[in-house]
C-alpha cells in the first residue's frame, strides 16, 4: 500500500513564495472556464460579462470602490492576526457590530447632528467592533479556548441580535412593517467622494490610509516586530519578552477595529441605514483578500479590488446570462483553494511512500509457540 507524505522543504523558493497569487489566480480561471462549459455557457463570454463589463464605465468603478473598501478593511486587520499566528474567523461577527453600534447614534438621537456626529458613529463602529473581537480574545487568553470557534460562533450571534433589533426596538415605526430601522439624517450619511460621477464615499479612502499605516506598523515599527516573532515563533518571543496574551487581545482588537470601522462606513455610506443583511459576506471573503494579498496590508489593497470584482462579476453575470449569483462564492472559493493550495505546496513537497502489510508467521511457529 502506498500513502502520500508532506515533508517540509528545507528552503522555499522565493520566485515561486512571489508568483503564488498570480498561479493561484490563472488555476481559478481554468476551473472556471470548465465550470461555465458545464453549465452550458461560452467561457469567453463569460468571463468578459465576468470581470471586464462590471470596470467598463466610470460609475462602475465606484460600485467597485465600494466593494473593495469593507474587504480592504477587514483584510488589512485580519493579516496582522494571522501574522500573529492568531485565527480570527469572526470579522464577519464584529462587521456588523460595528455596524450595530456605530448606527446606534442617528437610530437612538435622530434629532442630533451637526458635524461631531459621522465621526462619533466611526468612533463608536471602531470601538464595538474591538469590544467583541475581545470576547475570543479573553477566551483564549484566561482559558485557552480555540478561538477559530468561539470567533466562528459569535458571528451567528452578530446576525441574530442584528435581526432582533431591526425587527424589534429599532424598526422604524413608520417603515410600514418592514424590518428596517429610521433613514439617517444627513449628518449621520458618510460623504461620497465624487457625487457628480458615482457613489463611491470615504470609506475606500478609510480603507486605503489603514493599510498604509498597518503597513508602517509592521515593517519599520517594534510592535510589528513582536507580531512576525510571536507569530513565527512563540518560544523566542517569550525569551524576549514579548507577552502573548497581550498579542492576542492586540491583534483581536485591531481586528475588530477595523472591521468595525468597515461595518459603520458600509451602513453610513452604501445602505444609509439598518437591515436584516448589512455584508454578503465581506467578513468571510476579507480571509481571501488577507491570504491572496500575502498577509502584506499593500498587496491587500490589490486584492480586494480583485475579490471586489467577483460580486459585481456575479451579479453581472446573472442579469446577462441568468446563472445564479452565487458564481461569484463558488469563484471565491476556488480562489481560496488554489492559493493555500499554492503555499503549501511551496512550503511542502510530496512524497510517496509504501509499506509493506505485516507477514504472518508459519504453521510450524506457531505451534512451537504453544
């Protein structure tokens, strides 16, 4: 019998660690083209309806702008925890408190505004976002639970209590029935960059200054030293003084932070106020945008213009050729699959290896034996 074996290279090639993202992207294209064959559909066509037609007009280019912003965000935060080599799984959850928390302002005080009011929402969007990214933070820290899951868990949480606001205490009571909270007020909509040619706002630019300053912090500052180190090398870290339960709420409440900033800048901008469903699932394709873009907060900004695109792809490709939207997951999936794919096979290589079955001993031992 024969079995297969990852054996850890002793060196990673460096060409290959920089061209990773790039085969991971043309795999996907390939079993992308063999996807839409079997569904019937000319691949060449539909990968121009897919990502050229959605980029093909100004206005366009916003509607990417504002796909691109949340998943630039929450990336951008999720990479300094997996650089930490902490598995934040929930930025999906602290999204929407962000969003939750942020809206709490013009839904609770609709007669306040003037200018304090967007930044208080942000501020307040930051800082619930940080508060529940610090529940699987204390978890791991004081008991050393595994927050893939306590993080993973707490997102049904988000969208429930969500749910249970929008159709309860916060609905607004002349939105005949519809679970939805009040429009805000002017002072409570986030600014949009050029009104005269599209609706992309402040938050693509939130989104651009946070992974310039991420970036700032973990290549020329110490922090960011003690993240590669804890993340690298727990051990060595202790040696040197770094403190990993500090790590772990840093790196969890960055996170938040910024997926909580995410969340207030997509209610106040794009939606304008509370619903049901405020994310397709930004928090979940940020792990994408995060791996895609190497866990390098600059390379992020280019991939989650790349994962931007797959939305508007799909929803393009639903109008023009009638194939559900959920392409656009199915891409993002693959996607994923052909990057960890890629890196693990750039870290490991693959050896077979077989085994002989036991021999059974002869007749005449086994009597000896008795």
């Amino acid at each position: 019998m024969m079995r297969l074996e990852l054996v850890k290279r002793p060196q990673r090639s460096m060409l290959f660690s920089a061209l990773s993202p790039f085969i991971a992207f043309v795999l996907t294209i390939i079993a992308g083209a063999i996807l839409f064959a079997l569904l019937g559909v000319n691949p060449l066509k539909a990968f121009q309806i897919y990502f050229l037609e959605p980029i093909s007009q100004v206005w366009q280019l916003h509607e990417l702008a504002i796909k691109a912003a949340p998943l630039i965000l929450i990336g951008v935060g999720l990479s300094v925890c997996y650089r930490a080599n902490i598995w934040n799984i929930g930025a999906e959850g602290q999204f929407i408190l962000g969003g939750i928390v942020g809206s709490s302002i013009p839904v609770l005080f609709p007669q306040f505004e003037g200018p304090l009011v967007l930044p208080l929402m942000l501020l307040f969007g930051m800082v619930g976002g940080a508060a529940y990214a610090a529940i699987p933070a204390l978890l791991k820290a004081r008991f050393n639970t595994n927050e893939i899951l306590t993080s993973l868990m707490l997102v049904y949480v988000a969208q429930l209590f969500l749910d249970w606001l929008v159709r309860g205490p916060w609905r607004d009571p002349k939105g005949f029935n519809f679970p939805q909270t009040i429009q805000f007020n002017d002072s409570a909509i986030l600014p949009e960059l050029m009104p005269a040619s599209g609706r992309a706002n402040w938050g693509f630019v939130f989104a651009l200054v946070a992974a310039v300053l991420v970036w700032i912090l973990m290549s020329r500052m110490l922090k960011g030293f003690e993240v590669r180190v804890l993340g690298s090398s727990p051990r060595a870290g202790r040696f040197a003084g770094f403190g990993i339960n500090r790590m772990v709420f840093f790196a969890f409440m960055l996170s938040g932070a910024l997926a909580g900033l995410a969340g207030i800048s997509e209610v106040s901008g794009a939606i304008g106020q509370l619903q049901p469903v405020i994310s397709p699932g930004y928090g979940f394709a940020a792990i994408i945008v995060a791996f895609l873009g190497r866990l390098n907060p600059l390379g992020i900004v280019a991939a989650g213009l790349v994962l931007a695109l797959t939305y508007l792809g799909g929803e393009a490709v639903q109008s023009a050729l009638g194939i559900s939207d959920k392409v656009a997951r199915v891409f993002q999936g693959m996607l994923l699959f052909f990057v960890l794919g890629c890196d693990t096979l750039i870290h490991y290589r693959i050896r077979l290896i077989g085994f002989a079955a036991p021999k059974l001993e002869s007749a005449p031992k086994l009597e000896e034996a008795r």
